[in-house]
C-alpha cells in the first residue's frame, strides 16, 4: 500500500515537473520611437511643447491590443509595452516634431516653463490597435495651441494605418505603430508651418 502511494506521489511529480517545463511562454516587451535624429539638425527656433498625451482607456494598458472585428478585441498578454503607453506615444510625437523643429526645441511640457513656447502641442488618441492581419491603426484628435497664452491655432483628427514587414511580429507590428504617430506628427508639424508662414 504505502509503496503504490509512493509511486503515485512520485508520478504526481513527474507530471508537475513536465507542466513547468512546457508552462506559460514568456512575455515579450515593447518600446516605439521615432528613429534617430535627422543627420542635419533642422534650422530654425521655433520652441514647441508637448503635452502627455492622453490614450482612451481600452488602450493604456501594458498588453498590445488586438482588435478580431468591429466590436471586439483581444490583449495580447504575452506581447505588452515596457513603459506606459501615453509616454511612448508622447515621445514619438515630440522626437518626430523634433526632426522638423530640432529635438532641441521641441520638448515634453515641463511642469516648471523656463521657457515660452510658439506653439503647445494636445493629443488624444482614441484608438490605438493592430488588426487580426497585423495592420497598425492610429484615430487620435490634436489641438495646437499658440503663443505664452496658449490662444487656439487649429485642431484636426488623424485615422492612420501602416502595415507591418511581418504582420506575425509583435516587434514589427509596434514599429508601425510608432510609424502611424511619426505621420500624425507630419500632420501636427505642416499645420505648425502653415500658422508661421500665415504670421
């Protein structure tokens, strides 16, 4: 008796052992950026600051979303951003303003402003997602601000998409995401033209 106990609480073991080695794949982690900077840094001395964005709630959490229709989506638990999503999306958008404005000139709003800004900078990103076919959407709103007083220049809404080298890559679907924010910065840095060449 004992020894049939002892050989079912030593099988027990075995397949415990065997669940840990074939258990839960690890998680993988993702960072966005912009690219590095311009080779020629841009001329120009036009300051732009940059507010935190803010991510509809569905999307500010740490694991990739994946929409499978119209109304539903997925989390891809194993496949999750290594820093909050509203500072990935806001220093994407503030380094690809900089490569137009100089990274030196365009920054995160400072909590302290030890200086005045032409322009601030407000986005709200209401969807940010890839599809079951791996394709990178971005719908978010901005607002740009002008001057010290932050009078209102203009406002427009960008729904972006780009479709990834390896639509099967977590790694390549997060690179055209980043790519979506660096074309909504486009957008942003043309209206910022647009309002200097008006005067």
């Amino acid at each position: 008796m004992t020894g049939s106990l002892g050989r079912r609480s030593l099988a027990l073991i075995a397949v415990l052992a065997l669940a840990a080695c074939g258990g839960t794949p690890p998680s993988r982690y993702y960072l966005m950026d912009a690219g590095p900077p311009a080779a020629t840094a841009p001329a120009g001395d036009t300051v732009v600051f940059v507010d935190r964005a803010t991510v509809a709630a569905y999307a500010d959490r740490s694991a990739m979303v994946v929409r499978r229709g119209e109304t539903e989506v997925a989390f891809a638990e194993q496949d999750a951003w290594a820093e909050p999503i509203a500072g990935q999306v806001t220093s994407v958008v503030t380094d690809a303003l900089g490569d137009r404005f100089g990274r030196a000139n365009v920054v995160p709003t400072p909590v302290r402003l030890d200086r005045e800004p032409d322009f601030r900078v407000v986005v709200e990103v209401l969807r940010l997602e890839t599809g079951a076919d791996g394709t990178a959407l971005l719908d978010a709103r901005w607002t740009l601000l002008r001057g010290p007083n932050d009078t209102f220049a203009t406002a427009g809404r960008e729904r972006l998409t780009a479709t990834p080298a390896d639509p099967a890559s977590f790694d390549a679907r997060a690179a055209a995401l980043a790519a979506t924010l660096v074309e909504l910065a486009g957008a942003i840095a043309d209206a910022i033209e647009q309002r200097l060449a008006a005067g």
